[in-house]
C-alpha cells in the first residue's frame, strides 16, 4: 500500500497475521480498457454533472494529442470545463489546495485527472479537499483521516506504475515540512478509469523503467506479509502480476509501441492494489514507507528510490523465517531452480531482484549515484517510524531503517 | 459465463477473438468475506430502505441457525420483511414471478437471498421482474433482455458454486417449455454479498462435489477460449483458480468443516465469475450450454451435468490446434509433466479431467447412471444452438452437440 501512518494504517486494519483473515472486497471503479474506449468518456462525466475540473501534468498529454481530443469531446458535449496544470511528479499539497479553490469558486461535478499517477494523487486530494470547509487537503493527509467524502474523481491514464486509477489512495507531498504521506479513503478509488495503453508509447525509457518497478514492488511489498493469512490462489495470483512486470517491463523499454507489452502493465499496474490481490492479506508497505522519505526529501522517482531500497530490504531481513519465501519467489517469479536450502535460495532471488533493479531496468543503483549521503538519514527513518515500527515479515524500527538506507549509500 | 442465448450473448460481446480485445471491467458488488461479518447486514440493506423480500429455499439455512441469526437482525434493527422459500435447486420462472408479486404489492426496497446460487439467481428474477409492469420475469429471459433497472440484491451465500454472488447473471427454468436460460444484466450484480466459509459446513458431499465442478468448469468454459486474446497472467489466474479447485474440493468433502477448504471453495467461486478472469476474453460456455439443455429436461444438479459433458467436449474439440491449450491445462492444474506431444499431453490433461469428475467428486460418470436416455438429444442440441452455433475454440453446431451427448450416454 502506498504509504499512510503506520499507526493509522495497523489500526485500520484492526487484525493479525493469522491464517484466514477476514476482509472486505469492494471496488467499484468501472475501468475502459484498450484502443477505442474514449468515446465513452462524455458519458460518463455527464453522470455526475456538467462542470469538470481537468487535472493534468506538464506538456507530455499535449504533445501525445491526447489533450485536444480530450478538449473536443468536453466541447462537442457541453461539458463546461476548467483547468489545472502543471501537477507535479510528487504532487505538492499547495497544487491540490489550487484545485479545490477551483472546485469551490466555480461549483465543479466531477474532477477529471488526465496523466499518471501523480496527476490522479492531486486530483483525489482535490475531490477531498473541496469538499471541506477549509479547502485544504493538509489537514487530511496529516491526520490520516479516512475520507468517505469527496467530488467523483475520473482517470485517463497516461503511465503504468502507482495503480491510483483503481485504488482509495493519493500520495501528497508538503515540501515545506519534507512529508509524503498518503491519503486514503473509499471515496477516493476513482468512479471511472480510461486505460489506453497507447497513451503510454510515448513515455521515457526511465519513467517506464521506474513505473514498472514500483507495479512490482506493490506486489512484493504485500507477499512476504500474505503467507498463510490469505489463499495460494492470491499468492499465485501476486505471482503472475510479478511475472508479468519482469517480463514486459524490458519489453517496454526496447519497444516503447509494444502494445502487448503496454496493456500488460497497465493492467499489472492496476491488479497490483485494486485488492484483488490482497484478501485476506495485510497489505505491507515496508520498501514504500522506506522510499517515501528519500522522495519527501530528494524529490527523486519514486519506482528508482524503491529500486533501490527493495534489494537492500530483502537482504536486510533475510533469516530462517523469511527465507522460504524470499526463495520462493526466486523459483515463481525469476524461473531460478527449486532448493532444498532456503537461504541460499533466497540469496539467489535477492541477486535476481537486484539484476532486474540495475541491469534489465538500467536503473543506477545507490543513492551516492543520485546524490543523496546519509546527512538526513536518522529523521527520515524517525519519520518513516512515526507510529511504531514498520509491520512487515520484520517489523522495522527506526534503527532498522536507518541501517537499511546505509546499504543503499 | 452461464448459459444465455449464444446469438444475444456474441451480438454484446461484439468482438472476435483477436490478441488484446479492449474490455470493461466493472464490479461494484461488496463482499464480506469471513466468519464475523454479518453483523453489518443491517446497515446494508438500510441503506436500500426498510422493506425486504427474504428468499430462501428449503429447510437448511433453518437447520444452521442462518435463518434465525438473520431474521433477528433484521428485526432488532426494525427492517420490516417478508418471506418468499422453496425455491427450487433449478428456480422456476413461477417461483421468481411470486416474489416479484410480493415486491409490487408491499412495496419492497431490497430483495435479501439466503442460500446458494439457485436461490441467489432466483432473488436476481424477482428484482427484476419486480419493476416491469407485468411482473413476469419470462419474458425478459426468453427475449434475452439485457437487465439494467432491478431492485437492489443483497446475498448471503451459503454454497460455493455458481458465482451469482459476484456476477451479473441469473439462470430461470420455465418446466412447461422445458427452457433453462440465462438473464444477465449489469442490475443483477448483488449489491452486496456475505461469504462466510462456515455456512457450507453442513452442505451434503455430493452438493460440495457438483458445486466445486462447476466452478472449475466456469474457469475452464473461458480458458480455452482466452488464448491471446488476453494476458498471460489471466491465464495464469484462472489456473490458480482450477487448481484451488482441485486442491480444496476433496477436503471439503473428507472435512466437511474444514475452514480453509470451504474458504477457497467459496473464493474460487467469486472469482470464476466476477470478471477478474475475463480481462479480453470472450467469455465460452460450451459446457455450460450444452449442459444446461440437460438439467432443463431432466432438472439434474447442474455440477454433475457439467461433469459428464466436460471430459467427452474436450475428448470431441481435440486436435492439433486446442491440443496445446489442453495439453497446458493438464500441465500447470494437474500437475502432468510437460510433453513436446501436445496431443499425447492433452490426452493425458483429459483423462486428469475425467479422473477429478468420477474419482475424486465421486460422481457417476455417464448419463445412463442418471436414467437419461437419447430421446431428446436431437431437440436439445437444436435448442443449444439456437443461436446459430455454440462459439468456443470448435465452433459446435447441433450436430456436434448431438454427438458429445451421445458420448456423455
């Protein structure tokens, strides 16, 4: 799960990781996939009313034309419609409270969010903010409060990676205070998602090569923690999402209009926390909380910064009780021979994790190469363990994470 | 997907099978899942209104203490209710149209099935029929009306088998017309569903084995179909599915009250048919189709049916091109090693299939056993294939359907 407040996020959850958890499945998103499914965007804007809010990020949706036509079907249908850009990478609290001024002033429906993952976090921080008397999202990040109140938010997805075109999550930024916190809540999963995975041709080989790891790492975040708390069915199915990744994500790269290789990670992008993966589960986050620091305070990729943390986490806490399923996952999802020695096993899945991070991804693989040394690394890992620990397959302290970011320098 | 008329149905799907065809997904249902979860019954079906229909069939969720719990939630919470039982294992259209009968005349907001699919499907007719102006629901299923206004259903499921519980579809028998067909419609979705592993506790062994049969073969009826038309970790899902399946039905009929067994029973119920496994594909039904004339003569338990006909369909379809995909099928669900033969490996998947049916389940292995003759086949094949023919990885006319009845005898 992308990163909320241990402490809020354990509460909420209320349970234990006992075989069999009970749990709740409910997502209601209705999600178009595929090349010729735009059309029906009027439609389901109308839905909620006629005045929208249309969200995106930089120049990127223009220069693809998605914009235009975005813009020609708003008019030809009547759709009044208002504009917020230059939504930025980790979008910043100040940007969303911009847009529910907007959402206020001019009596907004529905908040349409054109772009990736970052342009859908603001425009849900702005669905919740707008609806409060203060309008401004802050207070809710900071609190953790669960918002069960928000404008209906709309996705046209331009970027496989945070999975926020079907889940309750946004990831706001205060750079002022260097906070990256999450923001939850049922009324924020998305009403209506348009995935085209042609609109992501024309991403950077970076941002492909960061997107598709951090699809991977919402699933393997959550793995470890699943064990027998949820069915082999879900394992397998985390499994083939993990498969899936490591198997297009290079794809992807070599031939950015790979279609196949596209739609296969939009689609793991999202099946990695609409929840159909994590019945029963716990879900974890200990590699986000972890990475979620390194991004409040650097403002670097966040699927680099996981990149870079996930391998070091594995090594970190590798013992007798992980490494079966550190193993396993080598064997399920990197294809390495079964073992009858688990450790060894999980050493070779932990070498396969950091080959796919550094050589297949062609991400740069410590922190020195992006420029960060540990001059922050004892507040930020006080930070990441604001409510405790870090629950995981090891619960971390502060001092577990401030050891683990050493590996990453 | 449960039988509909094959016309109605490929005129919506709209498609060919081709690599990657654009899809909606969309499931809005709630599902609770587990052991203490019934308890927010009351606040779910409030928020529909205060007036219920209670449909169940026979004696058995009285004999678990289900109707009991259940009747004095909604009375300590002051939700006026009234009754519709006896519905039958195949409901009959008469049994839907008294419900609905009841809707009209009381003015009933939610209609609240307790029991398993039958009864699910039959609550899903009543909502249905409930806002016509006849009250009827048999014209709806013989017209092949798509359902999109019905009164809100809520389900408590007490038998892991059909996927009413999470899908959009109902199966109506009319005995007089000796028709058993399909109504699907995005309002027949259940607007909430209550799983609790332990009420199939007391389900009979050979309810368990014809139950868990036809969630295997809701998976298989597609599976074949998928090929490229989807991604690999759908298929890949739906194999985690069947062999959950085939894991999990033996258990459940040794330890009728082992928790984890009927847990993924129900589970693998849900998600055979809640469309998490249809991402691009054209949802077959051959099985499904052929059998469904079958229970419509003879009102024989739809699982056992299934049953029969599945090993001789995949018996009939085989050559060299299903042979990979069947020869697949016996690889990653049954365990089979891999073979470059694939017809001497799709033979080999078969007689796995056959052996599940008539050893594992335990159920009689031709329709001999269950005193059917061919007196009607020829009417029957015609009737399935009403539509022109039954789609699939073989196209079946009558004549081939004809035939595999014959080899079912």
């Amino acid at each position: 799960m992308r990163h909320i407040k241990q402490a809020d996020k354990y509460k909420r959850m209320k349970g234990k990781v006992t075989a069999m958890n009970d749990f709740i499945f409910h997502n209601a998103d209705k999600v178009y996939f595929g090349k010729n499914q735009i059309e029906h965007l009027p439609e389901e804007l109308l839905q909620f009313g006629k005045k929208v809010l249309l969200v995106y990020g930089g120049g990127s949706i223009k220069r693809i034309g998605l914009y235009d036509t975005v813009v020609s079907l708003l008019k030809s249908n009547h759709i009044e419609f208002f504009e917020l850009s230059g939504v930025e990478p980790n979008p910043r609290h100040t940007t969303a409270n911009r847009g529910a001024e907007i959402c206020k002033r001019e009596g907004i429906d529905v908040v349409l969010a054109v772009g990736g993952g970052s342009t859908i976090d603001c425009a849900k921080g702005i669905a919740a903010a707008a609806l409060t008397e203060s309008g401004d999202v802050w207070p809710l990040v900071s609190k953790g409060v669960w918002v069960t109140e928000a404008l209906p938010v709309v996705a046209i997805l331009t970027n496989a990676a945070t999975g926020s075109e079907m889940d309750a999550w946004a990831v706001i930024s205060n750079m002022d205070t260097n906070e990256k916190i999450g923001l939850g809540g049922d009324a924020l999963v998305p009403r209506v998602a348009f995935e085209n995975p042609e609109y992501s041709y024309s991403l950077p080989t970076y941002q492909t090569a960061c997107g598709s790891f951090d699809i991977f790492n919402h699933v393997l975040d959550n793995y470890y923690l699943a064990g027998d708390a949820t069915f082999d069915m879900i394992l397998e199915f985390q499994e083939a999402v993990m498969r899936a990744v490591v198997k297009w994500a290079p794809v992807a790269m070599e031939e950015p209009e790979n279609y196949e290789a596209r739609a296969n990670l939009m689609w793991a992008s999202s099946m990695a926390l609409n929840t159909v993966l994590d019945a029963g589960t716990l879900h974890g986050c200990a590699c986000h909380a972890m990475e979620h620091e390194l991004s409040a305070y650097y403002d670097i990729t966040h699927g680099h910064g996981l990149a870079i943390v996930t391998p070091r986490w594995l090594t970190y806490i590798l013992d007798e009780t992980t490494a079966p399923a550190i193993s396993r996952l080598g064997v399920k999802v990197f294809g390495i021979p079964e073992t009858s020695d688990a450790i060894e096993g999980a050493k070779k899945a932990i070498a396969a994790v950091s080959d796919f991070c550094f050589k297949t991804l062609g991400l740069q693989g410590s922190l020195a190469d992006l420029g960060i040394d540990d001059a922050h690394f004892k507040v930020m890992a006080d930070h990441a363990c604001a409510g405790g620990c870090i629950s995981g397959p090891k619960n971390l302290t502060a001092a577990d994470v401030e050891a683990i970011y050493r590996m990453c320098l």
